[in-house]
C-alpha cells in the first residue's frame, strides 16, 4: 500500500488540502475552501476521498451559532506511521512516529569503528527490527524509512557516498534497506535532513526561506526554499562549514584552510580554548565554566559566536533567508554565543531590513535530526512537490 499512498497524493489538489487541515486542524470543510480558494465542492469531493483513505478523520467539535454543528476535520494521526534513522558518526538512533511526528518507540546502538559497509547497514538493519518487534502497531500502516546519514549522500540512488568519521564509502543504504524491509526508503545528509525537519515540525509556520545549521562536531547546514530542500546543481549547496573565512587558517579535514568548521565546531572550540587559555577541557566543560562565571571561558564562547555570526553574516548576504535555525551541541551554550551572533549580524549585514533576520535555536533539541528522518517521508506524503517517484 505504501507506494499506492504515493500515487494517490499526487493530485495538487489533495494534498493542498491535506496539508491545510495538518497545519490548521480542526477546520471545517468550508473554512478549506475559503482558504485555499477551491471550490466547495472540490473541497468536499477530495475529503470523502481523503477520510475514504483513511489519512482525515471528522469530529463535532465544532461552535456554530444555532442550528446544526459543522463537522470537523483532522489528520488520522493513526492511520500511517514512519520509521526514521539519525545514523552516525558517534551512533544509530531510530524512532517509529505517527503523522503528525509523535514518538511511539525508539532505540540506539553506539558505533565503533573501524566499521564496513556490511557491518553499518546490518547496525540500521537491527535497530529497525528492534523497533518493529517492540512496536504493537499494524506493519501494514508504515509508510517508510527516512534516514539521516552522516557524510555526503547521493539522495536519487539513496546512497552515502562518503561518510568521512566513520571512514566508509558507496554504502547503498536504500537499496539493502529496501530489500529487507519493503518500504519505501529515502536517504538524506543529516544536516540537510534537521533543516527539512525543522521547516515540518519546528513550528516556524509559512518560513519561504529557511536555513538550519547544525553546530556540533563538524557544521552542517541545509537550505529550505518554498518547503523543499535545496541542493544545488551538484549536491552541495548549504555547505557552510566549509565556507572559507581564513586564506592563511588551519587546514580543515576537507582539506582547504580557514573553513568556519575549524574555528566554531566543538572540537574547535576546544582546540581554541588549549591554545589561549593552556587548558585541555571538553566542551561540555567550558560550558559548565562559562555558566559558574569564569570569565575568559565566557569570552571564549562570546568569540565563538562572533565567528558563527561572520559565517552567518556571509549567508544572509548570499541567501537571504526569512529565518536561520541553529541547533548542535555548540548550541548547548547558546546563552553565551547567540548575543554576539546577534551583534554581529548588527553590525555587519547590508541592509538595515536583512540586519533583523530571525535567528533562533531549535526546539527540537537532539532528536531534531530524528525529526528530519521522519520528514523526508511526510513532505512526500503531504506535498507532490517533494514527491520524487
Ligand atoms: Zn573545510
């Protein structure tokens, strides 16, 4: 049935429909028409459809003054679930949601490497075997398995082909997980895959223009134009950590100097804070000393978030987006590092419009890329433009 949900949604129609009633539920049928200027009778043909289909449910909750109550509609968030994946470096995360992203089960296992190809794909395989045996739901309802890889991906094939901290290459994730499963699989960088996530379910409303940029061991970013990812003519774009801020800086693991990644990445950082201030201390530690008040790990951190603000600065002068997201475990010390981010957009930004572009920290917190797995199943389901065969 999976495939058959697919081809059916692929009426602009329906799913113009069906997306209004997940952003807008409860909402009458008529309430619909009015907002997205279809006929009522469109509207009430594709919801005999749609609740036929079992994806929109009605209710009487409705207020009416007098007379009779109108009917309700909402998203049957039992009628289809999803499997998602957030698969390396450090460890494989898998969550079982329903439609509207709500976690019914999970589970982990950490990663050791070194690590091959066979090894990785039998740790995705496991964790989803695991969530299935766990989970008490119809497997007939799930509609997919969306997974968040590590490393450059090539999203047609759904293949990782390079997945650099793990030391892997050409692992054909969608292919082996196709086969054991029967489901529809996609495979999206991680990065990439938080931003999609955070445009679904971060709560940012209409955002036409959305960056997320992930803040953690490396930095990742992902560019959400319109709702759909943006990938650039060879897969790259939204590569922000390897935006050159330095001719003459630190060679970066990609291998050109003064990338932003190896000034603001967590082991940057910690890098940063041997060099000036002669201590060997994790992030988490410089954190904990920022928040108890020593003053040069505060301003350690305050630099952090100038650098990210130049790198940010740089973005909104390419990209101009209506919001930019932050999220990583840098970000865990976003009380120190946002208000020189901020500042220095201020400060730097051309226009004096673009210079109050909304910058915010997720509140997906970790499993932000979980909810990024999972999205890149529910745009395709809710969204024909997203909807790549
Ligand atoms: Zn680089």
């Amino acid at each position: 049935m999976q495939r058959g949900t697919f081809q059916l949604m692929k009426s602009v129609n329906k799913s113009i429909i069906l997306n209004k009633i997940r952003t807008s539920e409860p909402i009458s049928r008529a309430q619909i028409a009015k907002e997205t200027s279809l006929t009522p009778p469109t509207v009430s043909s594709i919801v005999k459809e749609l609740i036929d289909q079992g994806l929109v449910r009605e209710s009487m909750l409705g207020s009416s003054s007098g007379g009779r109550k109108p009917t309700l509609l909402h998203i049957n968030t039992n009628a289809f679930y999803v499997i998602g994946l957030d698969a390396g470096p450090e460890s494989v995360k898998c969550i079982l949601t329903d439609l509207t992203g709500e976690i019914l089960e999970r589970t982990d296992s950490q990663l050791a490497t070194p690590l091959t190809n066979e090894e990785f794909i039998k740790i995705l395989k496991n964790n989803i075997h695991t969530i299935l045996k766990q989970s008490i739901i119809d497997p007939e309802k799930i509609i997919g398995i969306g997974v968040a890889m590590h490393g450059v991906v090539d999203v047609e094939k759904g293949m990782s082909l390079i997945a650099p901290i793990l030391n892997l290459r050409n692992i054909p994730i969608k292919d082996e997980l196709a086969k054991e499963f029967h489901l529809t699989v996609r495979v999206e960088n991680d990065a990439r895959a938080m931003a999609l996530g955070e445009s679904w379910f971060g709560g940012h409303g209409n955002a036409d223009s959305m960056v997320a940029v992930n803040i953690g061991r490396g930095v990742g970013a992902g560019v959400v134009l319109n709702g759909k990812l943006y990938h650039g003519a060879q897969g790259i774009a939204g590569e922000l950590g390897h935006m050159m801020i330095d001719l003459n800086g630190e060679i970066c693991e990609c291998g050109n100097p003064g990338c932003l990644q190896t000034f603001v990445s967590g082991t940057a950082i910690e890098k940063r804070a041997e060099k000036h201030l002669k201590e060997k201390v994790t992030g988490k530690e410089i954190f904990e000393y920022a928040q108890k008040g020593n003053q040069a790990y505060i301003e350690l951190l305050k630099e952090t978030g100038k650098i990210i603000g130049i790198g940010l600065t740089n973005l909104v002068h390419l990209v101009n987006p209506s919001k930019i997201v932050l999220g990583g475990g840098v970000m865990k010390s976003e009380r120190f590092i946002i208000p020189a981010i901020l500042e220095t957009i201020q400060q730097r930004v051309l226009s004096t419009e673009a210079r109050k572009t909304e910058v915010t920290v997720t509140k997906l917190g970790d499993d932000a890329t979980l909810y990024g797995a999972v999205s890149l199943l529910l745009v395709e389901l809710f969204d024909p433009v997203n909807n790549i065969g």
